[in-house]
C-alpha cells in the first residue's frame, strides 16, 4: 500500500514533473555541445584538405599542360601533300636539287618526321638549260653504270648526259641526297616529275611555281 501512495504523490505533483523534464535536456544539451564542435572542425579540417588536393591537381595540370612538349607524329595517311612547280633554266643544279630534296623529305614542314614519308611532289621543267659552276666539271663529274656482264663497267661525263638524258642529272643528284637503301628514300623520288622541256602532264594538280632558290 505505501508505494501505491508514493507513485500517486509523484503523479499528483506536476510542477515536479516539469523540474525533472527541464533539468534533463539541459544535462543532455551541455553534454552534446562539445562533440559537435569537435565534429565541425574535422569536418572543416577534411574539406580544407579536399581543396588543398583539388587546388595542387589543378595547378600540376596547368603547368603539365604549358610545360607538356607533345609531338605529333604524320603517317602518310595523315600527310598533307602539295605540288611545287621549279623552273630548272639558268639555275644551279647542287643549289636546287638541295632545296629539291628538302621538299621531298618534307624537311620545311613543322611536322617533319624523318621515319615518315610526309614530304611534297616536285616537278621540274626545262631540264635542259640547268647550268652547272666550273669550266672543266661538265668533263670532270662522271656517272657510272655496270651492265652485269665482265667488262661492263659504263662512263659517262655530266656534258654528255646532259645533252642525251637532261632529266637523269637531276633525278641522280637529287637521289644522292636522299636516304640511301630505305624504301623511304625510294618512296621520295617517286614524288619527282623531271622534265626536258616546258610542258608538263601536272596541270591538274594546279603545282605552285617557286621562282626564287634556294628556298628561305
């Protein structure tokens, strides 16, 4: 019986009750407080290192990007070929097949790549009257050839193949200033067009004519 009228004196008392229910939150409250603190500043703490990171990877990026020397490298697929048109009368023939050769070779491009064949097509009319410096070099400069029989070593001086093949000087000197025993270098000299006189079949190609060598 005792604790029956304890419980009831409890239940009679609301001004007790609510001194209970105010003195709870409050402990809870202050209690809570300094562990939310202690979360918002390793909250803070993570999203500042987040943006630290985020800050470094843009920077690296950037200088990655200004400092990056990315070269590309042209196939001949992705070459961009032109046309050239030379004029061979009353020009050097050393000078202008070294400018020759540069072209073929792709030489004066940006994206020269020297294990590409990425070079342009030459022609070059008026074989002919190609001039040459030195009194005796026309009689000096020889081209040699061999039959394939005992005794079929051939000479010919540049004077006489001038006069009787203009356009195998050029082709000649213009192939010993290519690489040498590659299918590239082979390749190159295909892309010149020597001809005698001043006509030529390349109308199509619409070639721009180069009238001042050697090229700058």
């Amino acid at each position: 019986m005792p604790p029956k009228n304890s419980a009831t004196n409890a239940e009679d008392n609301p001004e007790e009750q609510k001194a209970k229910e105010e003195s709870k939150p409050t402990q809870t409250t202050k209690a809570a407080k300094p562990p939310a603190k202690a979360a918002s500043k390793t909250s803070e703490a993570k999203t500042a290192a987040k943006t630290e990171k985020k800050t470094d990877k843009k920077s690296t990026k950037t200088l990655g990007q200004l400092l990056s020397n990315k070269t590309k490298y042209i196939n001949a697929e992705t070459a961009d070929r032109k046309w050239f048109l030379i004029d061979a009368k009353d020009k050097n023939l050393g000078r202008m097949c070294v400018e020759i050769a540069k072209i073929l070779r792709g030489k004066r491009k940006a994206s020269f790549t020297p294990n590409a064949d990425a070079g342009d097509f030459v022609v070059v009319i008026n074989a002919k009257d190609v001039d040459y410096t030195g009194k005796n070099k026309g009689k000096q400069t020889l081209y040699y050839r061999y039959t394939g029989y005992p005794g079929g070593l051939r000479t010919e001086s540049l004077e006489n193949l001038l006069k009787r093949s203009p356009e195998k000087v050029i082709m000649k000197t213009v192939k010993g200033m290519l690489p040498k025993n590659t299918t590239i270098g082979d390749k190159q000299l295909t892309k010149l067009k020597v001809y005698a006189g001043s006509s030529h079949p390349h109308s199509a190609q619409n070639p721009t004519l180069i009238d001042s060598l050697p090229l700058v």
